[in-house]
C-alpha cells in the first residue's frame, strides 16, 4: 500500500535518544528519516559525556604520578601536550559519530546533515532540501545547550563548556562559574592538568540537588585538591585586560585569569525549530511538555532527552527513545520509569548517587535512619595520602528500606551503577546487610555500615 507521507517517522536531532529511536524504529519496517545539524551523536559524543570523560582521564595521571612516587616509583618528569591530547581526542569522537552514522544507515534510516524545522505538524524543511518532506509521525530529539546570563558586563569574552573541547592552547589560570555537575567536573579536569583554577558559585554550596553531605565532602575534597572554591559570589563584570581578563565580583573581589568558563545550565533547544507554528506546548522554562508516553499535545509528535528537561542524562534519553518506538511500532506500550535512577558526576573525587536525600527522605518520610562512614581509601593510606571518601545510606525506619545511596569517592560511579539495582528493586537494610563484603575494597563499606549515624552536634562521633 502507498504511503500517504514521505516518512512514517521522522527524528529531528541524532543525539543518543533521537539515534536509538530512529535506529530501532527503521528495524521494524518503517521508514524513517533522521536530521542534525551539527554532527551525528549529539551533546553526549560530541560534546559532552564522552569527550568530557577523556579529558577526566588525562587530568587524573598527574595525580597518579605523584601517588607512584608513594609506591616506590623513581620520579616521572612527565609532561602534557595539549594538543596531542585534542587530536588523538578528535580522532576517536569522529570515530564515535561515524559508527552512529553507519548504524543508522544499516537499519535503513535516511539520514540528513541538516537543520529541520516544522512547518506545520507533518511537515518538515531541511537546510539542505529544496522541498519540504511530510511524516507521519515527528519525534524531536534536540536536546540541550549552554545558557549565558545577558546582564553581566563582558559576558562577551566568556566560554561554555562546549568551547572548552577546542581551545587552541591550555590557559595558565582558569576561572569556573557554576556549581553544577558540569562546573565541578572542569574545575577538576583543569586543575589536574596543571591549570590554577577557581570556582565561584553565588549559591551556599555545589551541586543544588544532590546530598547535603556529598556536596560538603566534595567541595573540601576539591580544595585538597588545589581548586579554590568561592561561594555566595558572582560575577559584577568582567574586562578583557592586556594579560588576560579581570573578573570583579560582586562581593568585591577581583580575579586575573586567562580565561573565563561559564557553567551555568543548560536549556531545551525548542528555539528556531517550528514547534510553536506546529502548535506544540512548551513549558514556562522552554522544554517541550510531554506525558508519560513522552506525547505532546499534538497527536502525531512526541520528544525525548533534554529538550523535555525531565532528567538530563543520556542513558534516560535512550531509554525514552526506546519506550517511544515500543509503544508505537511493536504494540507494547511501555513508558520509561523516571524513579530511582542513578547519576554519576565526574568530579575529582568523583560522586555516585541514586535515590532520595537525606532532606528530601525527612520530609517524605519523616524519621530515617542514616549509616554514615567517612575514611581514608586504602590506597591512600600506605603512603599518607589526606583524601578521604564518603559513603551513605538513607533508610526509612518504619519499612527498613533503603531510600539512598550516595558515594564520594575513586570509583563511586562504578558502585552506584550495582548499588542502584538493589534500590530499584526495593531492597531493605536487612537484605542489603545480609551480602558479605568484598574484602580488600572501599566498596566493602557500604555493607558493613551497621551502626547509625549521630551527628556530632546531637552527641555523635566526629569524623
């Protein structure tokens, strides 16, 4: 039978939601079409997770250099070459988009490098087309970007993390704004690789949203580190001087550094691309409105990843797209469960969280209990090193089960990822309690933890 549109789908944005759900909906038989604009794989393999998470591996050997001379090793003079770190880094993310590009095409998606706009909600217009395409059904997949405050002085002469994957050369002084995920990771990329680097923040502490008590181990562990961290600040203006540039902030402090990194959100990408002519509703914070099927307003389009700000992370992306091709191409309707999902920050130390806060477990539940252990990693200690982990768990009293779990610590995105299955399907202290631990490990705290914690202040222990 003739198809009424040119495509029974099309993808506008080939990051990792737009690309699983094209690629998975293609394999059922339909034809689809897929445009972006940039490149292939999106924030996440272009210019976000991926990229992000080499340059974390490169900063972290100037620490492991000096924790070898602790082990025995005769001193390294090493050193970093900048840009041979961005060219081989170059070379493995065109690798990357390329195998997103190549899997697309053998699941027999078109594919378009090109900006799409809707013109009405079946129709769409590519940059590089000389006439618009119909579909029957649209899926937007944009994503996300920087955003910049527009009142600031000189906020002209600043960069966003998309920037920082193609500076020319490494700066000698950096300052970071922001104290999300995004700002935090830089802060420690840069600072491992020798950079002097300083993070100001205007809020009371990082990370708004995670443990209070992640956010304070963290914050003096970057400052072990040798980032100078500043809260309760920001930016008055900023001059572009002879040497570099002069940051005054508005508690009257005045910063010199070479570069200025903003890292102070991120926002739907909704603008330019139609969805106000195709009639689709978007939220006072400019993401698309969605329901649990990830459907807008409009019957035949739907949206996936960060452009529905739900939770911003690349494998819930996936799981939408995945969900959205279920339910519309092979008759299971399945929507993906947006509770208990673990998340990672890439910060030095890193963090690995899943599940409720102590704060937001209190006012849920009311009494919990809490397991707390502070401690220096075994690695650490043979030869003096000060860095300290955290490992936490938040428990409601009346049931036993287990509501949080968050970690500070060298490879606590690896835990959170095994803890995370546990707290998905709702395993109680007891249970929890019951796995013998792993023995040398830092890991083997987490089921050992038997004693509640008391704060010092209500007659507790100091760390």
């Amino acid at each position: 039978m003739a198809r009424t549109f040119d495509y029974d789908l099309f993808v506008i944005g080939a990051g990792s939601g737009g690309v699983r759900a094209a690629r998975l909906a293609a394999m059922s038989g339909a034809k689809v079409g897929i445009a972006e604009e940039y490149r292939f794989g999106g924030t996440c393999v272009v210019r976000g997770c991926v990229p992000k998470k080499f340059m974390v591996y490169a900063s972290e050997f100037s620490s492991a250099f000096k924790t070898a001379e602790g082990y025995g090793w005769s001193h390294c003079d090493a050193k970093f070459d900048w840009t041979a770190f961005l060219r081989a880094k170059d070379i493995e993310i065109a690798r990357l988009s390329g195998i997103y590009v190549t899997g697309l095409q053998n699941a027999g998606a078109d594919i378009a490098h090109a900006r799409a706009e809707l013109q009405d909600a079946h129709t769409i217009t590519l940059t590089d087309r000389d006439r618009a395409l119909s579909a029957e059904k649209v899926l937007v997949a944009s994503g996300g970007r920087p955003t910049l405050p527009d009142n600031i002085p000189g906020i002209e002469h600043v960069i966003t993390s998309e920037e920082a994957f193609q500076l020319p050369q490494l700066p000698k002084r950096l300052l970071v704004v922001g104290g999300g995920y995004i700002a935090v990771e830089f802060a420690g990329i840069f600072n491992g690789l020798g950079v002097e680097t300083t993070l100001i923040y205007r809020g009371p502490n990082i990370l708004r949203g995670f443990d209070n008590d992640v956010r304070t181990h963290l914050t003096v562990e970057m400052e072990r580190r040798g980032v100078t961290v500043m809260l309760g600040c920001e930016h008055a203006k900023i001059e572009k001087t002879e040497t570099g540039f002069k940051s005054t902030l508005n508690n009257g402090h005045e910063i010199e550094t070479d570069l200025v990194m903003y890292c102070t959100g991120r926002a739907p990408h909704t603008k330019g691309l139609g969805l106000d002519t195709a009639g689709v509703e978007i939220s006072d914070k400019g993401a698309v409105v969605v329901d649990r099927y990830s459907k807008t307003n409009v019957d035949n389009i739907w949206a996936v990843g960060d452009v529905t700000d739900r939770i911003n992370l690349t494998p819930v992306a996936i799981r939408e797209g995945a969900a959205f091709v279920e339910t519309e191409y092979y008759g299971r309707p399945t929507s993906f469960d947006h509770e208990m999902v673990a998340s990672a920050v890439f910060s030095q130390p890193p963090v690995g969280s899943v599940g409720m806060t102590e704060a937001d477990a209190r006012h849920k539940f009311g009494k919990v209990d809490i397991y707390r252990a502070v401690f220096r990693p075994m690695k650490s200690t043979f030869y003096g090193g000060a860095d300290r982990m955290l490992m936490k768990l938040i428990v409601d009293t009346a049931t036993d089960k287990l509501l949080g779990c968050h970690i500070v610590g060298p490879d606590a995105p690896e835990m959170i990822q095994m803890a995370a299955i546990a707290l998905k399907m709702g395993a109680t202290k007891a249970q929890w309690d019951s796995t013998c631990a792993v023995h040398p490990t830092a890991a083997e705290e987490l089921v050992t933890m038997r004693e509640k914690y008391v704060p010092p202040e209500l007659g507790g222990m100091p760390d």
